[in-house]
C-alpha cells in the first residue's frame, strides 16, 4: 500500500499546485506505483473495482499534467485508447527502452 499511497500524494500534489498556478515541473514520473500491491483476500470484504484499476482510471480523470507510469505489469486493456502505452524490451515491442539505442556512427 506504501508505494499507492506515495504515488496518490505525488499526484494530489502536482494537481494542488498546477491547478493555483504554482511552481510544478508539470510533469510526475511514477515507479512501479502498482507492483506489490495484492487485492485483499478476505471474505469479509467485497470491491466492485480493484485497486489498480482505480488507480490507472484516477490518473486519466482530468489530470491537469503528464503522468510517466514506468510499471512491469499491463495497465487495463481499455485504458489503451485513452493513454499512451509503450512496452519496453519484450517480444514484439517497437521500443526496447524508455531512451533510443545508440547508433554506432
């Protein structure tokens, strides 16, 4: 939960300070925000909507900057129409990282 509530707070801050005209970079850059994160499995507890896909849809709601999600696992399959999703390094990717290769000249 620690790394969700740190990108939660990383985004209410670049949301708070962009929307009142205040000193931001304008862009946020998230690391592996959703990668440990496990759906409770106890019984008790019913969720119509998970976590992570929470998570993916908050950042596309009105977002006033540039979100860089560097994630190992897929975001939701829809979300793709919406945002730009780039696999890195796998099988039939178009990019093999975030920078170009270099060319040797």
């Amino acid at each position: 939960m620690r790394s969700v509530i740190h990108a939660a707070f990383s985004t209410a801050l670049a949301r708070y300070t962009t929307t009142r005209g205040l000193p931001h970079p304008g862009f946020v850059v998230l690391d592996s925000p959703v990668l440990t994160y496990r759906e409770p499995h106890e019984q008790d507890i019913q969720l119509t909507h998970n976590v992570v896909d929470h998570f993916y849809r908050g950042l596309l709601s009105d977002f006033p900057s540039q979100v860089i999600v560097v994630e190992n696992g897929d975001p939701p399959e829809d979300l793709n129409v919406h945002a730009m999703v780039y696999a890195f390094s796998t099988q039939g990717s178009e990019r093999a990282g975030f920078f170009p290769p270099r060319t040797e000249s």
